[in-house]
C-alpha cells in the first residue's frame, strides 16, 4: 500500500499536467490521483459533481495527460441539443440529408477520432438521444446523416452530469444499460464548502486572475478572507469566481478587496456564535434557497422561482429584500 502511494504521488507530482488546476485540500489530492490513474488508460471516465465544481476542468485535464494529447478534445453539451438536431450534431450528416443542408458536415463523433470526446451534462438528454449515444458507444460505428456509409471511430469517451442518474435510471428518465457503460469509472468531485482548504487558493488565483495589472495581483483583507471561509458556496468554484471577478473591479486601484466589495448575503449568514432570533435564522435560509436556485438556473430568475415555487412577483419581492443580484448567478457557460 505504502509503496503503492509513494508511486502514485511521483505519477502526480511528476508526469501530471495540472494545468490552471488550484488546490490543496486531501479531497482533491485524492481525486487527482484517481484522474492520474485513469487518464493514461482508454477507459470511460464519468465525472460527477454539483453545478461549478470543475467537472469541465477535470475532463479536460484527463485528456491532456493521456496518449491523446496531441489529438483533438471535442465537447458536446448534451443539454442543449434539440431533439431536431440531434443526429445530424453527433454523426453528420451528407449534403442534401435534409432540407437547408446544403453541403455535407462532420459529426462531433467524426470530429473527435483519435481523439476524446465530452459529453457534457449527460444527464439532459433525451431518451431517444441517449438510445442513439448508446448504439455508437457500443459499437463504435455509425452512418452520416443521409450517407450509406457506415464509418467506424476510434474516440475515448468522457461525461460529466450533477444529476443523480441512479436516481433517473430508477425512475425510468434514463437508461440503465447507457448507465453501465459510462460509469466504468466514476470520479465525484466534492462541494467547496466540504473542502474549505481550497477556498483561499481559489480565491487568490482569480484575484491575480482577475487584476488588471498581472504585476501587482489584487490583494484580500482578512475580513473578506473569514467571509468567504465561512460561506456555503452553493454554486462552488464558478460562484467563488464570479464574486472574486466582481470585487476586482469593485476594489479599484487600490488594490485590496475588503468586505464590502463582497455580495451582501456572504456578510449576513456569518455565524459569530450570538443566540439568533428564528426571523433571523428564516431569513438566512431563505436568502440561501434563492441564491441556491439562482445558482443552479444560471441566474434565470423565472425558472428558480419555480423551483422553489413562488410566484415571479414574490421571488423578485425577496430578490431586492436580501438584495440578491441575479446577474452574479450569470454562468459562463455556452449555450
Ligand atoms: N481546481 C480549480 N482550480 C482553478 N479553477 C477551477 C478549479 N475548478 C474549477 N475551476 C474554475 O471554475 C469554473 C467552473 O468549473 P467547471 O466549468 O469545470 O465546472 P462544472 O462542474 O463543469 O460546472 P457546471 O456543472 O456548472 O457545468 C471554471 O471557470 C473553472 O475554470
Ligand atoms: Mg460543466
């Protein structure tokens, strides 16, 4: 076992690419010893985690330390296909397949021989899409829009999904056998707030990220440190980066975010030990269920209203109360 260990940690503090990857916490030194296990082989790599965890980040480091390197890393959201579309997205399709295609177009399957190819938010796809993702899975073959020809691929698979396909599978939303093939390998990338001892290395790389002057990277109080130690994070690494981009401007020249070029409801839930009132301890939880929502919607103000089934008119009455701003919940991800 020992010795096991001592060849693992050489395999990452050697030969790992870690690329723009912060942290130092046990949790991710232990999923980057699983990731450089698994990189250098063929196998499919299904990465979970809760929305901005650095499921993205970790698919792309996979690839760039495997053999493939060198070959093209191709991304489908899975998401946003329409059902229309589909077939012609991930296989192609010939000139004239159908009206408007005017001239033939590989799929991103095509795209990405020799090659990795992501399956982003594997979760949101339809059944009959995942019917589809199945039969090439399998067999590693597939015919273009429109064309007879059947074209074979060489092509590494990885996934990525926050929603609990178990969970779908039992309830019938997603296909058992399409389950089993991509999670030949699970890697769970844990919240940020059950690996605190990453916060500040996070926040100090996007503070030098996000300075304007590489030279003289934008420094955090200690007062604005404690805050973002003691917050949730419900929207993990993307939300921490989004509250670090916003400070930096914020701040100014001079340089140092303070508490106050932090989001309102960081200040609020801090827990300084004093016997809380219950309309404080609601107004807590209620301030963090909306940001929650908004985080997981994108800062798409109706859709999280639904989730947490209010009214627009009464969740955009709370939004000013705890003067929540949905545009920091904005992700950065392509539709
Ligand atoms: N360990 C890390 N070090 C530095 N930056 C990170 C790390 N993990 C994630 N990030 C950054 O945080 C942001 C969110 O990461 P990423 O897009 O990989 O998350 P995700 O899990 O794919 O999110 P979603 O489920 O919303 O698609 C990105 O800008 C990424 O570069
Ligand atoms: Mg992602």
């Amino acid at each position: 076992m020992i010795e096991e260990n001592r060849r693992l940690q050489a395999i990452i503090n050697q030969n790992f690419k870690i690329g723009q990857l912060v942290g130092h916490s046990n949790a991710l030194r232990n999923i980057l010893e699983e990731v450089a296990q698994v990189a250098a082989t063929n196998a499919t790599v299904l990465i979970r985690g809760e929305s901005g965890t650095g499921k993205e980040m970790i698919a792309s480091l996979i690839h760039a330390n495997s053999q493939r390197a060198g070959q093209p890393f191709i991304k489908v959201n899975c998401a946003a296909l329409p059902e229309g579309l589909v077939e012609s997205e991930l296989f192609g399709h010939e000139r004239g397949a159908f009206t408007g295609a005017v001239s033939g177009r590989k799929g991103r399957f095509e795209m990405a021989h020799g090659g990795t190819l992501f399956l982003d938010e594997v979760g949101d796809m339809s059944l009959s899409t995942q019917a589809k993702l199945l039969r090439v899975i399998q067999e590693k073959e597939f015919e273009r829009l429109g064309g007879g020809e059947t074209l074979k691929v060489d092509v590494r698979i990885l996934a990525a999904t926050n929603r609990d396909l178990e969970k779908m599978a039992e309830d019938g939303q997603f296909r058992m056998d399409l389950y089993y093939r991509l999670s030949v390998f699970p890697v769970s990338l844990p919240p940020l707030r059950k690996r605190a001892d990453d916060i500040m290395d996070l926040a100090e790389s996007f503070a030098q990220k996000f300075s304007p002057q590489p030279s003289r990277p934008i420094q955090i109080s200690s007062e604005a440190s404690r805050l973002l130690m003691a917050y949730e994070w419900p929207g993990n690494i993307r939300e921490l980066e989004n509250y670090i981009e916003r400070a930096a401007v914020l701040c100014g020249p001079e340089g140092v975010i303070e508490e106050r070029h932090l989001p309102t409801w960081l200040q609020a839930q801090q827990d300084d030990g004093e016997p809380r009132t219950l309309d404080d301890s609601v107004a807590s939880l209620e301030k963090r269920l909306i940001s929650e929502a908004l985080e997981s919607t994108g800062g798409h103000v109706t859709q999280a209203a639904a989730k947490l089934g209010l009214t627009e008119r009464k969740m955009s009455l709370r939004m000013v109360k705890y003067k929540i701003d949905f545009r920091t919940f904005r992700s950065k991800r392509q539709p």
